[in-house]
C-alpha cells in the first residue's frame, strides 16, 4: 500500500492582490508582456471565495490562469486575473482495484505525475512532461501517447464563480472529448477546477504503442517488458527531442487539433496525397495529422515576423522574440487559409486566445 504521504495546504492568510497593470509575462508560456487590470494569487479555496467577494472583484471580467501554457493573450486584460496557486497531493483511499488520489490545482502537472510513480501508482506516465497545472489539465483532457487525462478522471472538484458554490462532477459530467470537456465549452469563465481525483488502477499494462515511444523503448532495451518508470522516462526523452522548451523558446505546445473527417472525404484526399498521415477512429472517421497538412503546405521553420513554425515540429508556433499574441494569431490564419486550399481541411486552434 503506498503511504498516504502529502498534505493538503490550507492557507489561513489572506490572499495576495496585486494592483493595477500587473504584467503577465511570467504567466504564458509564450512570454507575452500583456497586462491585468488586477490579478490575485489564491492558495486555498478560503482565499478564492474572499477574492471573490472581495469588493475589488465586484463587477471585474474574470480570467482563471494555471501555468499559461495553453492560453494566447493578444492584449491587455481589463478585468481580474485569479492565480491559481492551490498545493497538496495525497491518496484518499484504495480498493481492491484502484488507488484513488486527490490532487490540488496549482500542482505542477508534470511534478504530479512523477510523485505518483515514486508512490509506486502508475497510470499517468503517458502525460509525463505536459506543462502546466492538474487544474487546467481536466479543461482540455490533455492527451499524449495514447493515453488522456480522462481516462484516469475519477471526479473533478470546483468552485462557481457566480455563485461561490462548490460543485463536484464525476468523470462523465466533465463532458470528455478530444482536447475537449465541459470546462473548456458551456463551463468557460463560469467555474475554477480547485482539486481533481484520479483513478489509478493497480491492473496495470504499459500502453507503448506509439511509434516514438516504442522507438525510445527498443533503443534502451525496455521495449520486452517496459515498467511504468521506463514509459515515464521514454515519454521524457522523445518529448525533450521533439517539442521546443518554453523556458527558451516561447509557445503553446501543438497549436492546432488534429482534425477528424469522414471516410468518403478521406478516400478522396488518399487518392491525391498517397502519403497522407491518417488515423483511423472507432467511429469510422479518420483523424489526420496536422502537422503532417502543415509541413506539406511549406510552413516548417517559417516565420512572419517574429512569430514562426517550429523547425522540428509543425504543429508548434513559436515566439522567436518580439511576437505578439495578434501576430501568432495572423500566422495561424495564414497555415489555415493553406490547409483549406490544398486539402479542404479546417483546422481548429487548439489554445484559448484572449
Ligand atoms: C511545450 C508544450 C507541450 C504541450 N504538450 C501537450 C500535450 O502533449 N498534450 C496536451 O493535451 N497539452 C499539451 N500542452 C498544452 C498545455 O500544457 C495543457 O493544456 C495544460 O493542461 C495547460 O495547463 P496550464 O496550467 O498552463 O493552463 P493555462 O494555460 O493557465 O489555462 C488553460 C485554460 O484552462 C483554464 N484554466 C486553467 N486553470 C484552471 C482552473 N484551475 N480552473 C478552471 N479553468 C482553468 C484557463 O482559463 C484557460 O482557459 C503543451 C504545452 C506546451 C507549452
């Protein structure tokens, strides 16, 4: 049985305002130095619902921020930003099949997931590396490697802003989808995700199938009979190889989804691209690969500005300096205006954009 080691912090103090024009620079990952009219570090559910009481938030648009890996800021913020800083970790309880643990929303994501495999509770190692906060990941259902958050969701804990309420959805009522759930669609700017429980069962089979992440096993010589640290640390490397480090190049990680089409229309678009990057889906879609139509459309390693592709990775948008969020935007449009012509193909932005 792993300890039940962490603690829940509870923050008796107040929590911290910062006044006017408050630079968010260090709170988006592509490093935009767009401004808050205010914004307000909360560390505890007691401190969001005195923030949110508090008169200076009265009437103030709201903007939730984890880590800001995931949000475009093309100008200034003329409301109230809440910071969210809430910590602890623990296991509140086990059963013959599962481990049930409970993670606070400003937990760093990737820290998370590597204190669960320390406690010997595997099941998140797929999503190693993914930046950012546990609060935001339920918002889009962060995927990687074949395995997504949701599937690891057991419930969802959060506070409405309007009203102050605190509302507990189980894993169905956070709407699921592809870098999709409730949160990110009719749940927007109504609710702040304060803690998430996990559900990590003890049957555990490793899920390698990737074509990367099997590559990364097979060159350690772990591909046999890898455990859950030998996934983790081959998710680390290829991840390390192929995205940019937003601590030195600024961006969002994969800024498009990867889109979905029916059969019929990717038969036709097979019959003209023989190497067309496809996923075949349960449904009988097909899911294509985005930064496959974007590198064939010439867009690798262009820049407009100070706004680029990724050399390595087309999917990745990047702030070589200076770019501002309404430059990554018009080189966005730019790849899909492309895409559209060459493949009648609609890519969606993956990012929120304020
Ligand atoms: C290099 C890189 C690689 C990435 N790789 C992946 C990947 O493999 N898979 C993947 O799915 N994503 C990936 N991402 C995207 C991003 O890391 C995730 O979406 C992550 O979950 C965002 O967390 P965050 O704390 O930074 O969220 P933020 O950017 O701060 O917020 C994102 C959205 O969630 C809302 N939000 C944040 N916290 C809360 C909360 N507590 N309550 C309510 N709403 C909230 C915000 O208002 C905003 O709308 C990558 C990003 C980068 C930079």
């Amino acid at each position: 049985m792993p300890p039940n080691a962490s603690v829940t912090a509870s923050s008796a103090a107040q929590p911290a305002w910062f006044s006017a024009s408050y630079s968010l620079r260090a709170h988006n990952t592509f490093g935009f130095d767009v401004r808050a009219r205010l914004a307000c570090h909360v560390a505890s559910e007691t401190d969001l619902l005195a923030a949110l009481r508090d008169p200076r938030a009265a009437g103030q648009r709201l903007l939730v921020l984890g880590g800001g890996s995931n949000v475009v800021l093309t100008r200034d913020f003329d409301g109230l930003v809440l910071l969210v800083g809430l910590r602890g970790r623990r296991v509140i309880r086990e059963d013959a099949a599962a481990w049930y643990v409970e993670a606070a929303a400003g937990e760093n994501w990737h820290e998370f997931v590597a204190w669960t495999l320390d406690e010997r509770m595997p099941g998140l190692e797929n999503l190693a590396l993914i930046p950012g906060t546990v609060g935001a990941a339920p918002v889009q259902n962060i995927g990687a490697y074949g395995l997504e958050m949701a599937a690891r969701c057991a419930s969802v804990r959060a506070i409405e802003l309007a009203s102050g309420d605190v509302v507990e959805f189980d894993a169905a009522a956070c709407g699921f989808g592809y870098r999709d759930s409730f949160f990110k669609r009719e749940g927007r700017e109504r609710f702040v995700i304060t803690s998430v429980t996990f559900r990590l069962p003890k049957q555990w089979t490793p899920q390698a199938g990737y074509a990367d992440l099997a590559r990364a096993l097979e060159a350690r010589g772990r591909a046999a009979a890898p455990d859950a640290r030998d996934v983790f640390d081959a998710v680390v490397a290829v991840r390390r190889a192929k995205l940019p480090d937003p601590a030195e190049l600024g961006n969002a990680g994969s800024f498009f989804k990867n889109p979905v089409i029916d059969a019929s229309q990717f038969a036709t678009l097979q019959a003209r691209e023989p190497g067309i990057v496809s996923y075949p889906q349960e449904d009988g879609r097909v899911k294509l690969a985005a930064g496959w139509l974007i590198d064939r459309c010439g867009w690798k390693g262009r820049a407009l500005g100070g706004a680029a592709v990724h050399e390595r990775q087309a999917l990745v948008l990047v702030n070589r300096g200076g770019a501002t969020g309404a430059d990554i935007l018009a080189l966005a449009q730019a790849i899909r205006d492309d895409v559209r012509a060459r493949f009648c193909v609609e890519l969606e932005q993956e990012p929120i954009s304020l």
